[in-house]
C-alpha cells in the first residue's frame, strides 16, 4: 500500500507504472469483452437500423432508401447519424450483419478510449493523473454499458475523445491540431449534439491555446480551413432540411431531405415557441439525470449503479470548480480550462436539448477527468485517499459486473433488445402461408425484417405504405407492410392462412382456426394447422 501512495505521490517508476498500465487495461478490456455479443441478448431496432445500412451500403452502394452514400441517414424518418455506419461497413463484410459484427467496432472503441484517456490524462497533469483517469473509465459503468451495444450515437464520445487527445498533443513544432480540428469535425457526423458541442468547445479553447502559444495562427487556421471542408457535407444536410430544400447530390454522395421534421429542429430549444421555457426545463432535466444517474431507457443503465455509482453528482461539482482559473490554482490552469470547456460544451447541450443518458453522452468523460482531478488533489494532502478510493470503486465494479451479467438484468433486456425475432422472422417465412402479420406492441419490427431478408431497395421502396406518413410528431415512421409482411393485425383477418409473431402472452386476434405454436425467447410464431 505504501508503495502505491509513493508512486502517486512522487514520480512514478518505470516498472511500477507498466504494471499499473496492464492491470487497468487487463480490467478495462474483460469488462467490455466478457459475454460480449450475447450480452445484451438480441438487437435493439436502433442497432438492427445502423446494422441494416452499413449492409446495403457495403453491399449496394446505397442506403435502404435507395440514396448513394448519404452524409446522413434518413432512418425511420427523422434521421440517424451515418458515421458508425460506415465504420461498421468492413465488419459487416467479414462477418455478416449480427449481435456480434454490429458491436464489434464500439466495443474496439471503447478499448481504444481507455489507451486514448490516458494520453489526454497524461499530457494534462502528468503520468499518475493520465492512470487514474484510465482506471475511473475502465471501471465506469456507464462506459462498459456505452462500449457493449451499438446504437450510433455511442460512437461520438471517442470520436470527441480521440479529437480531445490529439488536441492535447498539439503544440508549434508538430501538426497535431490539424489532426485534431479532422476529428472534431468527424464528430459532427457521429451525433446531432455535435452541432452545439463541438463549435462550443472550439470556441471556448482557441483563444487561450493561441494565447498561451500552445499553438501557432498558421496550424489553428489550416486546422480550421480542414474542419471547413470535412464539415460542408452536413452543413448541407443541415441548409437542406432547415430550409425544406430538396435532397442534393454531390457526385456519389447524396445530401438527403428528411420525410418528417428533422430531431435537430424538434428538440433543440431555439426553435420552440417559447426557448426560453424550454432551456429552463431543460436545465432541470439534465440536473434531474446527472443527479439521479438514470432516465426512462433501461439500456441506458444498470440499476442501482447509474453512469458512476450513484449520488457522485456532489464530488463532480467540486472537482469541475476546480478546473476554474482560481488564484490560488497556480500551475496547469490551460489544461485545467481544456477540461472545463469540454463540461461548459456538454452542459450546453443539456441546455438546449432535451436530454437523456445517450443525448448528454459528451458529458461523462470530462465527469471522469473532474472526478480524477479531485482525487488527485485530495491525495496530495492526505495520502490514503488515493489507495481508498480505488478499493471503493473496485467494490463497486465488482457488484455492477454481478448485476449487469446477472438474471435480472439480463431477462429486462432480452425483452427491451427484442431476443428471438429474427429467428421467428425466418422461422416464419419458410412455414407460413401468404401473409406474416406482426404484434403492434414493438415498434418498428419491420427493421428487422430487412436485417433477415436484406431485399434489395429497388425491390420494395417505391411499394412502402407508412401508417404515419405525415405527422411531425411521429420520429419513427412504421410501414403498414413490406412484401408479405403486415404491421397491422387488422389487415390480417381476413386472410386463414396468415400466420403471426407476437409477444409470449399476447392472444390472437382471430378465432374459428386451430394453429401451431413455436417459442424464440420474447416472441411465438402461430402458424395455421
């Protein structure tokens, strides 16, 4: 123990901080690959949807609209960001469009991150402080949970993180921020949030790197001159479906217009009749979130251990003051303010959305850096805090690993990620009759019927009925069929030979003829005698 609190104190030996190094890693790395794929069981739609397109993409050169290459996606209606599809393109090459091909690339992201934290954390405050940021991820509920499953969005904090750490390795001499403002610029096709975060950030830290010569003009305006150009595409998307344009084609790359009012202009609070409600509402939501650690989206969490062991909220707060440039805070006060602005950004965001645990998701590194930095300083003067704190939180990691790959957790989400459609989808398709009608109490199924069938677009785009075809206020727009499939139990009746995937406790919806029944975990094909 006495040898860890020197090595934390004082400088760290070579041999002593390679051992650190693997064991936080070894830790990091078994938590986000143990059951990986199974674990949660089934697909969500959002993951079948990204998974769906990375496939027509890699397979057809477009997405399952019909659109060459767009810079995003169209979705269920309102968009979907189309970064992680295309880094999912040669997985799902290799391995096909599964549980396991479409987590693949976030689970490597999230062991990249791990590599990436420390990085940052050491060309902030030094070797110990880039550990210790390093461990609290590794063992950071919310980033095992954000590392195991694969709706889009979990892609932009490393995304952000990997631009945060080139940035921190950016000086005169190198062209690191180059690399850099690349990044950063990425992240505006990984999550719509992005669009606030990211120009806030920039903002925010410009001025002081240019001030503390940690960069020159010259590279910070080739920096922002490639941020520009990488950025154009979805500024045009963005003209495009503001202005209610048509969609745009720029050679391959298609710039598309969204079907129903895009989630940028729904829920960010300037285009609201009254933003200044709004922002005060949704500054209560997002205190409500990061105090409580949980929101209505059971994926989004394990409980009771929320995104860092629960009623840590306090402990943030003090360690965020102190990445304000106080007077008595005399060395490191510009690595201090690359923290606070990356939290000033990601609050912003609460601000004028609407949040949840996935729409603030740019928030919870930086929480980790602040949680590191009171520790750090808290260890300067009473040395056992450092050695408690680790052995609290492993306690913690511990029981949040026995309740995320327990039971409980894993029959909530087994219903929550749809387990067993597919197999009843094809099931169904080699033994039913001419119709295949769908339970209407899961939304969206018909995702999963191109995951199955992976029809080609030309094959049933121009033939989609949607029951909503119209309505604002409907984000994820559900087909009445698609081929032999019906989304409606209504339009089923009349058929004898229809057959049907429903929920296990859900009745049929006819009566007069005698079916056969086949069990796939949340789901049970009825198929006419």
């Amino acid at each position: 123990m006495e040898a860890a609190i020197k090595t934390f104190r004082n400088r760290v030996n070579p041999t002593t901080f390679h051992l650190w190094f693997v064991v936080i890693l070894g830790i990091g790395v078994f938590a986000r690959v143990w059951e990986f794929g199974a674990l949660p069981a089934g697909l969500n739609p959002d993951e079948a949807s990204i998974g769906v397109e990375a496939y027509y993409l890699y397979k057809f050169g477009v997405d399952r609209y019909g659109l060459s290459y767009p810079v995003h996606l169209i979705s269920w209606g309102s968009g979907q960001n189309a970064l992680y599809a295309y880094l999912l393109m040669p997985f799902v090459a290799l391995k096909g469009v599964n549980a396991f091909s479409v987590r693949l690339p976030m689970m490597l992201a999230g062991i990249l991150s791990l590599f990436l934290i420390y990085i940052a954390g050491e060309r902030l405050l030094g070797k110990r402080f880039g550990l210790l940021a390093m461990f609290l991820m590794a063992v950071s509920p919310w980033h095992v949970v954000n590392s195991r499953w694969a709706v889009e969005s979990n892609i932009m904090p490393f995304v952000f993180l990997a631009a945060f750490a080139a940035l921190t390795l950016s000086s005169q001499k190198n062209w690191w921020f180059v690399v850099s403002a690349s990044l950063f610029a990425l992240c505006l096709y990984a999550y719509g949030t992005a669009y606030v975060g990211v120009p806030v950030f920039l903002f925010l830290t410009l001025p002081v790197l240019i001030k503390t010569k940690r960069i020159s003009f010259k590279k910070m305006w080739i920096g922002l001159v490639v941020f520009v150009l990488i950025a154009v595409p979805i500024g045009l998307f963005l003209a495009v479906n503001t202005f209610r344009w048509e969609t745009l084609h720029l050679g391959s790359i298609s710039i598309p217009r969204l079907p129903v009012e895009a989630r940028y202009e729904t829920m960010a609070a300037v285009f609201g009749e009254n933003p200044f409600a709004a922002i005060a509402e949704n500054t209560k939501t997002m205190f409500t979130v990061l105090w409580k650690q949980e929101d209505a989206f059971p994926w989004n969490f394990v409980e009771p251990f929320g995104y860092f062991y629960k009623y840590t909220l306090p402990l943030i707060i003090i360690g965020f003051l102190l990445t304000l440039p106080f007077k008595f805070i005399d060395k490191n006060k510009t690595e201090r303010w690359l923290i606070f602005s990356w939290m000033a950004a990601s609050i912003t965001i609460g601000v004028l959305h609407p949040v949840n645990l996935t729409r603030i998701n740019l928030i919870f590194t930086p929480i980790l850096l602040c949680l590191a930095l009171l520790i750090f300083e808290l260890n300067k003067r009473f040395p056992q805090i450092l050695p408690a704190s680790v052995i609290l939180l492993l306690f913690g990691f511990v029981l949040f690993n026995r309740a995320y790959h327990g039971e409980e957790y894993e029959k909530r989400a087994s219903g929550i990620f749809n387990e067993g459609i597919i197999p009843a989808i094809e099931y169904a398709t080699e033994n039913g009759g001419s119709l295949i009608c769908f339970t209407e109490q899961r939304y969206s199924l018909y995702i999963y019927v191109l995951l199955a069938q992976k029809y080609h677009p030309s094959d049933y785009v121009n033939e989609l009925e949607w029951i909503a075809p119209e309505d604002p206020a409907d984000p994820a727009r559900t087909p009445r069929s698609l081929k032999q499939y019906r989304f409606r139990l209504d339009d089923c009746l009349s058929d004898p030979t229809a057959a049907y995937i429903l929920t296990l406790k859900e009745t049929l919806p006819i009566s007069g003829i005698e079916f056969k029944e086949k069990k796939f975990s949340k789901f049970q094909v009825h198929l006419p005698k």
